[in-house]
C-alpha cells in the first residue's frame, strides 16, 4: 500500500476514535476503540516496526524506532488498561501513527519537488534528429549520431547535440541551458548548444561533441555531483544524529521516572509524558536540512547557467571579502576596438591605416580593419610593406611612403607631431594611439583599446553594494589598467601581472581575506584554483567545467553577482533550516517531558505526534521556497 | 518509596544501561573485501536497518561495483550519498541497484543515507 493510501486507512479507522475522545458514544466502547486501533498500530504501524527494529539488530536507531517506541507504548499500555479497568489511549497511538503517516506522504510530495532539477535537464535531451547522409535527410536517433554528422534544424525544432553552423541563419533560444532569455542569432561559423531550440530560420550544423561530451550532459554530470556533495555544516548535525534518537529515548525514561517517582503522577500521565517526548523529537527534520536546501540552490542556479559544484562553495562564498577579476575578456570584450579619432580627413586616415594594417597579424591590427569596414571603406593597394618592430609599420601608396605607428617611428623619420596635446590626453585615458602620417605629413591619430563589457560597471556596483571589495588583475600597465578600471569602478587595481603570476597575487589578497577569482577557465586554471573561490566564465560549449567552483555557462558579468547571491541565499537557508530544526528539538522536549506544566504550557502526544510530522515538511516547504526568492 | 516504585526505578535504570550499552558502545564491525577478477570488483550490499557489511574493502584503482539491495522500505533507506565519488542514488526496495565507482586514491570514504543517520566505510588499498 502506498502511504497516501496508507494515511486515507488509517485516517478512516481513527476517526471515530477522536469521535470518543471528543467525548462521543461510540458502540461497543472501549472494545471498538482496541479493535480500530489494533488494526492502524498492525496495518499503519508495521512499517515502523519493521524498520525499528532492523535498525535496532544494526545496534542503531532512527525516526522509526521513535515512532514504534512511542506508539507502542501507549498502545500496549491501552491494551493492559483494558484488561485491568484503567484510563485507555488507543486515540493516542492511532493519531499518532495517522499524522506521522501524513507527514511522510506531504514529505515525500515537497522532496520529489526538491530533486526535480536534473530530471528536468535529462528531459530537455533531443531523442533524434534530421541527419543529413548522402544528400538524404535521415531521422536519426541521437545515440547513433558521431560528431562530424551534418545535422539539419527546422524553425521550432530542438538542436540535438552541439555544433558548429555551416549552411544558413537562424535566432536560438538558449535559455534552458544557459538562463539567457534573448534568443542568439546563428550564423555558419557560430556554435549551437545541443537541447536549444530554434526559432526562425532552417540551418545545417556539424555535430561536434555528442554523448558525455555536450555541455548539457556536463551540466547534469556536474549538477549530480553539486547534489550528492558534503557541506561542511552538515558535520554538526551528521555529529548529533548519531547519539540523538537513544538520547531521546534515555530522556523519556527519566521524564517519566521523575513524574511517577519524585512529583507522585499517575502512571497514565507518567507514561503520557514519556510518549510525548519520545514523539516529538524529529533527527529528519536535522538530516534533511541540509541536503534539501543544497538541492534546490544547485538546482535553479542549473537553471539560470550557473553551476555550483558543491555545498563546500556555498560556504566559501557566503564569507568572501575580495572579489577578484581578470582584466581581458572578463571584465572587458578582450578585443581592442577603435575609440577615437583625430585629423581632419578621417575616413583617409582610417582607410590608409586599414591598407597599412591588411597584412599585418598584430591585434591592433583588427581593430582598424573592423573599424573601415563600418565606415565602408576599401582597402588600397600599398608596396613595399615593412614591419618595424616596436615602432610600427611603413609602406609605398602611390610612390609616396605612408607609415603607421608610436612616437618612436615618427622620431626615426624626423615628422612633426601636430597633435601632440590629443595624444597625450588619449595616453592618459590608457588608449593605445597611433600616429598615421603619408609623405612626412601626419595625417592623424587613431586610438584603440579593449573596452569594458556593457555590464561591467553595474556588475561592480552590485558587488559593492553586497560589501565586497572588487579588484582588477592584469597584465596591462598601470595606466591602461587604471583607465580601465576607473570606468568600471574598481579602486583596486594590479597591474604588470605576467600570467603565472595570478595565483601569486590571489595568495597575496588571501593574507588579508578571503578571495574570489573571477576569470575564464582556461588561462587562469591555477588563479582560479588558489582562490577561495574560484568563478569560471565559459562562453557556450566550451566552458571549463573543471576549473573554478562555480562555472558560469554564458560569459556574463551580472552572472557573477547572481552565483554569490544565490550560494549565499542557499547557504542562509541551510543555516536557517538547521537553526530551527535544533530550536524545535531542544524547544520541543522540555515541553513535551511537561517542563512548563506551571505556567499550563503542556502537549498532548497526539500533538506532539502532529508537530514531529510537520516538521519535516516544513524543512522541505523552507528548502523550496529559495527556489522563489529574489536572485 | 514503595516497592513498585523501587521496582519502575530498577527498570529504569537497567533500561538506561541497556540503550547505553547497545546503541553507543557498539564494536566496530569487520570489514568484507569485494570479489575482484582483476578487472573488476564487486560487493553485495544489503539495505536494512543499516548497511551490510558495513565496512567494505576495495582495491585501488579497479573498477568497483557496489550492488545495493535494499530490504527495508523505511524512507531513511530511499537514497545513498557517496559524497567522494559525486553519487547520488534513489534506491528501489527489493531490488538490486549497481552503483559503479572507481577507487584511484587509497584512503577511508564514508557512505550516507539521504539525510545522514546511518553511514557505511568504503576502505580503498
């Protein structure tokens, strides 16, 4: 029978044992009584003394020896009233058994509540897709399916697995997978993450990772890990349960010693006592505090494309002091783009800047490029291309040198610097400027820097609203750091940093601290690692998913802030559920043992009984609540 | 004090002891090595009213099999953790559940129920 329908039994049998306790007539009395609850202690009750006393052959004790301890009790106790003419208590067990019963059932809803995260990303797997083989499309079921295999999508229709866009254009919901809510436009060369969707156009894609390789299949490998992982203030109460339930049963005894024995009760109130300690103490109420609330937090970060990978970094980042970011392609887009321009003839300097720039690899170079192909202006032929290094570049346009670069390459060809007051204005804002000059002659200046991601600075005020210290660490001189950082509102700044010593400057702010590392999983695996706690932006399919203790799927700023608030939420509410699952057993059992029965504060065992049941729900009901607080 | 009383008092305390004696001085039990073929090990492991054996011996760096059997249906018994190896499983009643873990670094890893009261030791050499 299964305990919903278990409750609905035991319920019908207990009723009209209330009825009598309510002083109803009930027929055949107190022979009726022992007969409905016989059946509820026997049918309702054998599944907690079958369980009782496994564990107690085990030399252990759980919720269930309580149980069987408490309604047996005042069962057998019932039953020897019967026989020799005193006070019977059937409604009591039967209650009892009743509410417990019903607290399980509620228990068992709200928990299966609790653990539905990584059911619903395996429900977002594709189960086939449209395989394109030998100018044929195929419905291929996605097992059979190996990277390399041309996979084509219809608007509305799921991408099976990830890729990489060859033929075609279309806007993808993202949004199951890496909580972004605006749909991506897709273009040949663009990654597609399996279990999307697809919304306006039909695309061919190359499957790329399949089977354990996807990144959903990461996520849910990662999220069951999240699941299944020890937070370090579960130890406290992992230490009391072990002694709990025999405590427990210890102090029933000398409850009831001292109300037969030193205050002269009667037995029946003696015993009643006894039993109302016995049933009021809850270690679930304990044991599922912790691991509800770590499920649900985990849970809907996978949701929002933040993966937390364990309950030891819901800790960590409830207590961080210093947040701190690597500079390029975290903070900023980590390219260098065109800000500025100074000349008379602009679109002449840009286009004889780009045509200098055609064959060069330097990343400066891009910028420029991008920069004419906006202004939609075309590149000119130049001859006699030479690469200064460190100063520049120098070319022929028309039999007439035209060079590109610093000040150093102007010094070498004796040019005037008309613009040496721009110049500086732009060096001191840590813009990297170019002086472009054509037959001696400067034609002007163009200034390029890596620029902050749109969201940086309202990231950065959040943090600092949150009370933590933002800080920027790169390998840029300090002026362009500076500049950078000024924009965003950061105040700490490192720079000149080369790349392996990140993990040195983290150890350095742990002297003073504790340390989160914000930075992209790859190149900063070892910064990430010294940390705290490590965050790890990923951008689509290829995040890092080893690296950092938090892994954000999509490479957003504002992500950053959401992960500590939601670790911090969650460890707030294993702290909170902990908190009150102590407070209700230490409060609960002097009340129970009739500690306060001088100021009439008393509890009957049926009650007691009740707000064991409860008690446990309203963990599970307090765990899934965070799944509605405010991130 | 009559000798009722006298005799509820004796009860108790002997009940005391008793709950002392069997639930907290409890000896550790003996650890059972998994049957191995080289290539992979594998342990039987019955669920009900605790974890047997209790106490189960792996070699290190063979693939283990870890063959749950729950027989009790109580609901502390529902789910196992192995925290170490990021396991997290629903088992069924009656029936056996594989649970595949492999056992690269010597050491003591301790097993839970859902909500933590009752644990097994996994002893990797």
């Amino acid at each position: 029978m299964t305990i919903r329908n278990l409750f609905i039994f035991c319920l019908a049998l207990t009723l009209p044992l209330v009825y009598s306790m309510l002083g109803g007539d009930l027929p055949g009395g107190n022979y009726t009584m022992a007969v409905l609850a016989t059946l509820v202690q026997f049918v309702g009750g054998s599944r907690f003394m079958r369980a009782a006393w496994s564990a107690f052959k085990h030399r252990a004790a759980n919720m269930d020896t309580l149980v069987a301890v408490g309604t047996s009790v005042a069962y057998l106790y019932s039953v020897w009233a019967l026989g020799f003419g005193g006070e019977v208590y059937f409604e009591i067990s039967s209650l009892l058994i009743t509410f417990i019963l019903l607290g399980q059932w509620l228990e068992e809803l709200t928990k299966g509540r609790a653990s539905k995260a990584i059911e619903k990303l395996l429900d977002l797997q594709a189960k086939e897709a449209t395989v394109i083989k030998d100018g044929q499309t195929v419905k291929t079921p996605i097992d059979q399916i190996r990277a390399g295999d041309i996979i084509m999508v219809r608007p509305g229709e799921k991408i099976a697995l990830d890729g990489e866009v060859i033929e075609g254009s279309s806007s993808v919901d993202e949004s199951m997978v890496t909580g972004e809510s605006l749909p991506i436009e897709k273009r040949p060369g663009d990654t597609v993450i399996g279990a999307t969707i697809n919304k306006t156009g039909t695309f061919n894609f190359r499957a790329t990772k399949v089977g354990q390789d996807t990144l959903l299949a990461q996520i849910i490998e990662l999220v069951g890990r999240a699941q299944a992982s020890r937070a370090p203030i579960q130890k406290y109460a992992d230490r009391i349960s072990g002694y709990f339930v025999p405590t427990v049963l210890i102090l029933a005894i000398l409850t009831f010693d001292v109300w037969y024995l030193l205050l002269g009760a009667s037995l029946s109130a003696a015993m009643l006592f006894a039993v109302a300690v016995v049933v009021i103490a809850c270690p679930c109420a304990l044991g599922l505090a912790t691991p509800t609330a770590l499920m649900v937090g985990t849970g809907r970060g996978a949701k929002m494309g933040i993966l937390i990978k364990s309950g030891e970094v819901l800790e960590a980042a409830s207590d961080i002091k210093y947040i701190l970011f690597d500079k390029t392609g975290t903070l900023t887009e980590g390219k260098p783009v065109v800000t500025d321009l100074v000349g008379d003839d602009q679109p002449r300097l840009v286009q004889i800047a780009a045509s200098l720039e055609a064959a060069s690899e330097h990343p400066l170079a891009t910028a420029i490029l991008e920069q004419a192909e906006l202004l939609q202006l075309k590149t000119l032929n130049v001859e006699r291309f030479t690469a200064i290094e460190g100063k520049g570049i120098a070319a022929y346009l028309d039999d007439t040198e035209v060079i590109i670069g610093n000040r150093a390459l102007l010094k070498d060809r004796e040019i005037m610097l008309p613009f040496e007051s721009e110049m500086l204005g732009l060096e001191n804002q840590g813009k990297t400027v170019m002086v472009v000059a054509q037959a001696g002659d400067v034609l002007g200046l163009i200034a390029v820097q890596d620029t902050p991601k749109a969201n940086a600075a309202s990231a950065v005020t959040a943090l600092l609203q949150m009370g933590l210290v933002p800080a920027m660490i790169t390998g840029d001189n300090e002026q362009t750091a500076r500049a950078i950082a000024g924009q965003i509102g950061i105040k700490k700044v490192v720079a000149e940093v080369l790349p392996g010593e990140k993990a040195e400057q983290v150890t350095a702010f742990r002297q003073r601290g504790k340390v989160a590392f914000v930075g992209d999983g790859i190149n900063d695996a070892p910064a990430l690692a010294g940390a705290d706690l490590g965050i790890a932006m990923g951008s689509g399919t290829d995040i890092a998913i080893e690296a950092g203790g938090i892994v954000l799927v999509k490479n957003d700023l504002e992500d950053v802030v959401r992960a500590i608030k939601l670790s911090r939420k969650t460890f707030a509410r294993i702290k909170l559920n902990l908190f009150w699952a102590i407070i209700y057993n230490v409060a609960g059992i002097p009340i129970a043992a009739g500690l306060f029965v001088g100021v009439g504060l008393t509890l009957n065992p049926a009650i007691a009984g009740l707000a064991m049941a409860l008690s446990s729900v309203s963990v599970v009901t307090s765990s899934l609540l965070l799944s509605r607080s405010r991130i | 004090m009559n000798m009722g009383q006298l005799l509820v008092l004796l009860g108790s305390i002997i009940l005391i002891i008793l709950i002392i004696w069997w639930f907290f001085a409890k000896p550790a039990e003996d650890a059972v090595a998994a049957a191995s073929d080289g290539k992979v090990q594998t342990i039987n492991i019955t669920v009900s009213g605790g974890y047997t054996p209790n106490r189960v011996i792996l070699n290190k760096g063979v693939p283990a099999k870890l063959i749950f059997t729950r027989q009790d249906a109580s609901s502390c018994f529902e789910e196992v953790v192995l925290p170490d190896f990021g396991i997290k499983a629903t088992l069924p009643v009656n029936q056996d559940y594989e649970i595949e873990i492999q056992p690269d670094a010597a050491g003591s890893y301790h097993y839970t129920c859902g909500m933590h009261m009752f644990s097994g030791e996994i002893i990797v050499k």
